[in-house]
C-alpha cells in the first residue's frame, strides 16, 4: 500500500467518523488486512458474549442479546430489538432524525478500493415484524468520508439492503441520490432469509455487484459502485468501505425485533469475481 493510503486509513481507523453515524475516537491498527493475508472470518453466535469481530458503539447496552430459540444453525443467534431513540442522531439538513441498533465490523475488516468481498449472512424477522413505510437499513456499506464539515458527511450507503413497507430493497447511493437495482414485494416474515453479497467497490466503471437471496441471484450490476474521490464531494483517495447489519430507520415508535446468525466475509482470489 502506498504511503498516501495508509496516512489515510490511519486517520479513518483513529476517527472512524461517517455519515449516518455517530463519530469516536478510539485506537485501533494501522492498517487493515496487513502483509496483505486476506480477510476471512466467520460468526455463528454461539457463544454468550458478541465476538470481537463487532464494533458495541452503534447499538444501545441491552439492545443486541444472544439467544438460542430462533437459530439458522448450530445452537445460537444474535437478537436485535431497536426501542425508540436508541442510538439516536439528529437529522442533518432537514433530513429526518434517525435512530439505530447496528452490529458494525471491526476496523481490522474493513474493505479497500479495488479489492473484491464476499459476505454472507442470515437474517429473520418476526411473523409480527411492523410493517411501516418507514424507511429502514437492515443492512449497508458505507464509503469513508472522514469528517463533519466534508460535502460527504450526510451521503447515502453506497449499497443498502432495505426493508420498507413489505418490500425488500437493494440500493445503491450517490452524493444524496439512490438508485434501486431490486425491489420486490413479498412475505419475508417468519422464515430465515440468506443473503450473499459479493461486491467490488470503485469509482470507475470496474465495480460490480452480486447479490443472491436464498440462493437465487438478484442483483447483477456491473459500473461505478463508489463515489468519486475528489474536493468537490470530500472522499479520500484511495477510498475504504465498512459494513453494518441490524436495524436502522428513521424515529418511530414502535420497537423492531430481527435475528442474525451465520455472518462470513472472505476476501475474494484472483478469478473469483
């Protein structure tokens, strides 16, 4: 890696701030994925405690529990339950106050430009999960943008699973715009929902994305996956990516419930994607 982009990774592991989240001010290494060895982890919350592959500063104490009744597989799986105003954070130009309980990966795991990742994991919300027009994030890949006063600072995840009125949505998100690259209306409650997702974040025409939903694939995108890295919109070059899945919507009142289990992110070989 040059110097240029471990300055920069630097700073974004020491500050960790971003759009659509709270900033600290933490330690944490260097550099990600070091000697270059690949990511490859996997969590099947089976233990009782959350495992060190997850960030504790996007959900409230007591909002993320691991439990044992509703599993995808082996004997355990992370409960999420968002009351209104966890986590919460005032909407920025005239934007809508937002309230979350997400599970975010560890500063090691963080994604490069360029480089390819698979993720997978399993998700099931409750047979009497709300449905409510509300806008809601179950799960969303955010580019760097690194402090409050950058023209990046209140932009879209540059790709989002949503779930919002019964639909099931895959998005991507530009400076404030969105684009929607599938959307359908189903029953998704009360049965285990598998997502894989594989993804090449970058500013050129090189991106692409793949997503699957129980093993059917659904989005097959090819392009720009990532904001330009510029002054004019405040990313730095090159640009990093970092993962949440849970609950994030704008404030209502009514709580929301959804399960995780079977999480893995690998990353991808050379002819893979």
């Amino acid at each position: 890696m040059k110097l240029a982009g471990v300055a920069i990774l630097a700073i974004f592991l020491l500050l960790f701030c971003a759009p659509e989240a709270k900033c600290q001010t933490a330690r944490a290494p260097a550099v990600a994925d070091p000697a270059g060895k690949g990511v490859d982890v996997y969590d099947g919350f089976e233990s009782a405690q959350l495992s060190a592959l997850w960030e504790t500063s996007r959900f409230n104490p007591g909002a993320v529990t691991m439990q044992s009744e509703i599993v995808r597989a082996g004997h355990g799986a992370a409960k999420i339950t968002l009351h209104s105003h966890d986590t919460f954070e005032a909407g920025k130009n005239g934007n809508a106050d937002s309230e979350r309980d997400e599970l975010m990966e560890a500063r090691s795991l963080i994604a490069q430009e360029g480089a390819a990742y698979e993720y997978s994991f399993s998700m099931y919300f409750p047979k009497d999960f709300p449905i409510v027009p509300t806008r809601l994030v179950i799960a969303q890949w955010k580019q760097y943008c690194g402090e409050d006063s950058l023209p990046c600072n209140d932009d879209s995840p540059v790709l989002a699973l949503r779930y919002i009125g019964g639909e099931l949505l895959v998005t991507q998100g530009f400076g404030k715009g969105r684009i929607v690259l599938f959307q359908a209306k189903d029953e998704y409650r009360g049965r285990w929902l598998d997502f894989k997702v594989r993804a090449r974040f970058s500013s050129r025409p090189d991106g692409k994305v793949r997503v699957w939903l129980d093993g059917k694939q659904i989005v097959d995108f090819q392009g720009i996956t990532a904001n330009a890295e510029n002054q004019t919109t405040g990313y730095p070059s090159p640009s990093h990516f970092y993962f949440k899945m849970g609950l994030y919507r704008n404030v209502m009142a009514e709580p929301m419930t959804v399960y995780i289990d079977e999480y893995r992110k690998r990353k991808l070989g050379p002819g893979e994607f």
